[in-house]
C-alpha cells in the first residue's frame, strides 16, 4: 500500500490534474502506457496536459522506430508544428518563433537531429511558453537520460535527386559522459539546387493620370542554397545543486543564387512596342559563430538561480545584379554590393521558488545588438552605410499555480526598448501585463485560454537609413523614423485526450497597432518601397488536428485542416485575406519495417501589410527497416503535382502578381542512419532550466528585391 503511494506521487509530479480526477491511487491499462521508473513500471498517461504545457511520454513503438530526435518529432505530430525532413527544419505552421531546448539549455535542428531516441524521456511542448521563454511563440524542450562513461556515435544521410534539381541532407553527432562532465559534437550540413526554377510576373504602375502595364514571360534559372550549422558543447554537473553548460556554435549560410532574387524573363510592356530581356541575379553568404555559457544553482527551500549569457557575430555578404536589355541596346545596369558585421549580446538571470501553492518565476533580461552595414555600387564608390543600435532590457515576475482542477498564471513584465541609427534615436517603455486560465473537467478534456501584451522594435532593414535601386523607376528606402509598436495576442486551446484518439483545436489571436509594414509612395518621378507605421494588423489563425492511434501505437493516421484570416490596415490600403490548408500523415511500424508519409507546409504561407504569400505544400512518403544500431530507407517527395509559389501585392501605386514554379518537383530519395553506442547509461539527469536562444539571422541589408 505504501509502494504505491509513493509511485503514485511521483506520477502526480508530472500530472497533477489526473491526480485530481483519480483519488484512487491507480490508472486504468486501457487509456495508458507503461513508465519505467527506477525499475519500477508505473501506468500513466502518455500526453499530459498543464497550464503552459503539453507533456508528452514518447511511446515506446515510436522510439523503436525512430531515428533521431528530429524524426521522433514528426512521427508525434505535435499540433500546429512541421518537421520537413528533406531541409531538416521544424517551423510552426502558423509562422510564428520557435525555439528549441535539450534539457533546459537552447539547442539547434542539428542538436535535436542528433539525438538518440533511446535517450529521450520526454518531450515538453510549450504551446502558451510564460515569461522565462522570451518572446517565443511556442517551446519543444527534449528531457534525456543522461550517460554513464560511455557515449554515442550517430551518421545520417539522405541524398535526394530529380530531374534538374537535388537535394542533400547529412547529420553527425558525437557525445562522451564520463562522471561529471559530458561532451557533445554536432554538426549539419544541408544543400538544394534546381536548374528550372522559373518566375512568371505582371504589375501595374499607376503614375499621376496614367498607368504602365508590365508582363514578364519567366525562363528557366538556377536556385540553390547550402547550410552548415556546428556546435561543441561541455556540461559540468559538480553536483545536483550545481550545472554548468558552455557551448560553442557555427553558423554558415551560402546562397549563390536566391530563389527571390534569380530571374530571366521576356518582359512586355504598355509603353513600348519592344520585347526586354531581363536578367536578375542575388547571391548572399554569411558566417556567425557564437558562445553561450549557463549556469544553475538550487538553493533547496530558497528556489533556484539561473544564470545565461550569449554573445554573437555575424558577418554577411550579398551582391545583387540588374539588367535590362530590349532591340539589342543595354538599357541599364544596376549593380550592388553589400558587407556588413552585427553583434550581439544576450543575458537573463532567473529566479524560481515555490511559494505557497504555486510557482513564482522573476528575473531580469537584456538583448542589444550593434549592425554595420556598407553598400557599395560595384565600381569602388561606397553608396552609404548604416549603424544601428537595438537594446531591450526587462524585469519580470509569473506565478503559476494549479487548484484541484483550474490552472492559474499571471505575470507582469516591465520593458525599455531603445534604438539609435546616427543622430536619430528613440526610446520607449511598456509595462506588460499577461494571464491564463486552464480547465481540466475529466481526464480526457481540457482547456485554456491565455492573453498578453507585447512591444516590439521594428525589422532592422525597415528602419536602415539608406536607399536600394530595385529598377528604372523604382526604388527601396529604409525609414529611420520607424518606432516600436505595441501587440495582444489571445489564444484559445481544446484539446480531448482518449486511448485512441487525440483531438487539439487552438484559436489564435493577433493584434498589432501601428505595426512597421509595407508603405509605397511617389516621389520625383520614382515610385519608392519603404516602411512606416500604419494603422493595425490583424490575423486569426485557427487549426483543428485530428490524430487516431491504433491498439499497440503501430499505426498513427492525423489531418489538420489550418485556416487563417487576415486583416491589414494601413494609410492608404484595407485589406482582409484568407488562407487555407489541410495536411495529412501516417505513420506505420510493424516488426523492424517502417513507412511514414505526410504532406509538409512550407513557411511561406502568409499575410503581412499589404502582400500575401502562398506556398503549394510538399509531401514525403519514406518506408523502410530500422535495426537498434543502423536504418535504411527509400521514398520519394512531391510525387504529386507541380510545386508553386505566388505573391500578389495589392498596394494602390504598384500592385504586382508573380508565381515562381519548377514543373515536377520530385526528388526520389534514400537515407542511411547509423548508431552506435558504447559504455553505461544511468538514471535521468538534472536538467537546466531553459535560457531563450536570441541570436537570428536577420543582417538588417537593405536589397533591391521586389
């Protein structure tokens, strides 16, 4: 009686509200599966629901037929979340920030790549992350069993080809624990090109009392791209009090051809009776390595400390070439070069302790970043160049607590945000405050609703004091006058949890006031591009995933249709617009041989000031034979129709059309995983609390791209 008292609190740690709906001490086999805890299996369930949380048990079948945490993650179809396995990334479908933890401490693609299914405990989904997360819009946090002496070896290749077009993906990770310290090495290296990548375009521009009509017939260009991402990482853990973490990144991008900015097409036009040939070339390159050391102290009945700080650099490169030519005759040639360095810091200190029924979380927080940019016309002479400085610093404090079946939080966050381009500076302050209300009426419903407010600094492009030639006519202007703007999001979530079906809808709210968006005006005979503060954005996102589990977790089949509605205002445009997709999975293990195949939305589905972007989504379908140590597999991807992407611009002065395409865009591939580990595992490890990876990729270059 007493044994299972015991095992029975350690289950109500990590499900508190099924503790509240089973005062019996015991769980059913029917809508559960079994947990091994210190060799003891105890029965829980295997998604748990908490107030900012989804806590889910990977279960035992997935992990077998899993061959990296990254592949782990797609065969869990986490709602609103895409893993594509053919670039390695995992994005939000609803286009919002993600970030990325392995036990506690932020973590790349290529770190969750490389881990070991075997490894891991549990996965934390944050759909409603609170104040320690930053500004991220939802959190996956990989908890693993840390190593004994001993350690792991993982290769993985997938090498995809189609007609004119490849693609490749190749991972490697290395880790070694011996008694107090743990290394780890990881790197990734992903690269894509087409050879028919093609843009059809049409626009208008409305001049003072007439208007120039402008079609282009798009020819066949290169578009590719190449990605290395490496990171050295060492955990020091002197005791259960005391961890300590330093890791070591790098970070290279090369895009010898840019898929926005590599175009060859016959252009007509209302204007002229001559057929232009125009060429447009974009190539981009940048390099940022960085440091990030934590540390985490537990002070017992006093809480714990945490302590993060991140520093960066980025150096980027991009050129651009321009060129129109109509009846044999040059008629220009514009041309750009641009080079620049950004630094960043990063640094929080978080406190957290349980006081009275709940959990207080305060802390202090700093980001600033320092971008120089120079640009240069090609011929020697510098164009201009740009210094921005941007610092946000903020002092918080969240409780959270949970009362027999409601959960509570409330936090309250006071925020600086600061910029400087030059002589122009401007300084804001907000006082921030957030709230959430969750209920769980049995053990297979529950439901939340959250709200807070934000600031946020404008992009670093938008607010650049310097001017890009798109074309003859037209221009791109950065607006150093841009400020901060203010933000509510709202969310809604439904979820019912059963033995085998797993059902989430969510309801997202966003509501952005004087945002920094799209702004084009008529200056001198020039049509110009800039940025301004207009007067609202607006976007309601909604997804309903619908997910059935078989008896045994051997097959997992789940649709998620998404629809999402905007609503953008600015000075002189009032635009509402929709978006919808379905998306569609399965996921078979059966023995050693497994099949997965899901449909894959691209990033580039969404709406902002006064453009709309549609991406056609891709689809995989992999089967193969899976073995403790090595993995074989074959598919193929986009076995369907052709692969698209469209733009339409409804601004008043130069609306334009444009649908970039590559015919068949399959890729049949195969992809080799292999695993081997050596030494003793032991119990769990005592995880850090996590620290927000800062650091983008945004150089703040302002580019001639329409």
């Amino acid at each position: 009686m007493l044994r299972h008292f015991f095992m029975w609190a350690l289950i109500c740690t990590e499900a508190p509200f099924v503790c509240a709906q089973n005062t019996t001490g015991t769980l059913t086999e029917s809508d559960s599966l079994g947990i091994v805890l210190n060799e003891v299996t105890v029965v829980a369930r295997n998604v748990i629901p908490k107030i900012d949380a989804k806590v889910i048990i990977p279960p035992k079948s997935k992990i077998a037929a899993s061959t990296s945490g990254l592949d782990l993650l797609q065969k869990l179809a986490l709602p609103g979340v895409s893993v594509n396995p053919l670039t390695g990334h995992i994005t939000l479908r609803s286009g919002g920030r993600l970030s990325l933890y392995i036990d506690g401490v932020p973590a790349t693609e290529s770190m969750i790549a490389a881990l070991d299914p075997q490894s891991i405990r549990k996965l934390v989904y944050h759909d409603n992350p609170g104040m320690k997360y930053g500004n991220a819009d939802a959190v996956i946090e990989y908890v693993t069993k840390s190593g004994g002496a001993g350690g792991r070896v993982f290769l993985e290749s997938m090498d995809c080809i189609g007609s004119g077009k490849f693609a490749l993906l190749e991972e490697l990770g290395a880790s070694l624990d011996y008694g107090k310290s743990s290394w780890a090495v990881n790197a990734g290296y992903m690269q894509m090109r087409r050879d028919n990548w093609v843009r059809d375009y049409e626009e208008v521009w409305h001049y003072p009392g007439y208007e120039v009509t402008r079609q282009e017939s798009g020819m066949p260009v290169k578009a590719g791209m190449s990605k290395l991402s490496s990171d050295v990482s060492y955990t020091y853990t002197h005791s259960e009090s005391d961890v300590f973490n330093a890791r070591v990144s790098l970070a290279y991008d090369d895009t010898p051809n840019k898929e926005e900015g590599d175009r060859h097409s016959l252009m007509t036009s209302s204007d002229t009776h001559f057929v232009t040939e125009i060429l447009e070339h974009t190539a981009e390159e940048s390099l940022m390595p960085s440091l990030a050391l934590s540390y985490r102290h537990i002070f017992g009945s006093a809480g714990s400390l945490n302590f993060n700080i991140e520093g960066s650099w980025m150096k980027s490169n991009s050129t651009r070439s321009y060129s129109e030519i109509s009846d044999g005759k040059e008629l220009c040639d514009i041309f750009s070069k641009t080079c620049g360095n950004k630094y960043g810091l990063y640094a929080e200190a978080i406190h957290e302790v349980e006081l009275g029924l709940g959990t207080m979380t305060s802390g202090l927080r700093y980001t600033g970043t320092q971008t120089s940019n120079h640009y240069g016309n090609g011929a020697g002479n510098m164009a201009g160049n740009t210094d921005i400085n941007q610092s946000e610093g903020s002092v918080f404090a969240e409780y959270k607590l949970g009362v027999r079946n409601w959960g509570f939080s409330g936090s309250l966050t006071g925020k600086l945000l600061h910029s400087r381009q030059h002589s122009i500076r401007h300084t804001g302050y907000a006082v921030l405050p957030g709230v959430s209300v969750s209920y769980k009426p049995n053990s297979d419903v529950f439901v939340r609703y959250s709200f807070r407010l934000g600031r946020k600094l404008p992009p670093l492009a938008s607010m650049s004091d310097i001017s890009q030639e798109i074309q003859p006519g037209m221009i791109r202007r950065g607006n150093p006058l841009a400020r901060s703007f203010a933000y509510s999001e709202q969310k809604f979530s439904f979820s019912y949890i059963s033995k085998y079906i797993n059902l989430n809808l969510s309801v997202n709210y966003l509501d952005e006031s004087k945002p920094v968006m799209n702004s084009v005006l008529y200056d001198n005979g020039v049509f110009v591009q800039t940025f301004r503060n207009q007067k609202y954005f607006r976007r309601l996102q909604n997804e309903l995933m619908i997910a059935f589990t078989s008896p045994g977790q051997y097959l997992t089949l789940w649709a998620a249709p998404d629809f999402t509605a905007y609503f953008s205002r600015g000075e002189n445009y009032n635009l509402a617009k929709n978006i919808f997709h379905i998306h569609f999975g399965a996921d078979v293990t059966y023995r050693h041989f497994i099949f997965t195949a899901a449909t894959l939305s691209g990033a580039d589905n969404y709406m902002y000031g006064d453009e709309i972007i549609t991406e056609k989504p891709m689809n995989m379908i992999l089967a193969g034979y899976k073995t403790e140590r090595w993995a074989v597999q074959a598919g193929a991807f986009n076995l369907m129709k052709d692969y698209w992407m469209k733009t339409e611009n409804f601004s008043p002065l130069t609306p334009f059309k444009s649908k970039a395409h590559c015919g068949k865009n399959t890729y049949f591939t195969v992809k080799l995983s292999l695993t081997l580990n050596y030494g003793k595992r032991k119990n769990p490890s005592q995880e850090l609390p996590p620290a927000e990876m800062h650091f983008d990729k945004d150089s703040g270059i302002v580019n001639g791209l329409k």
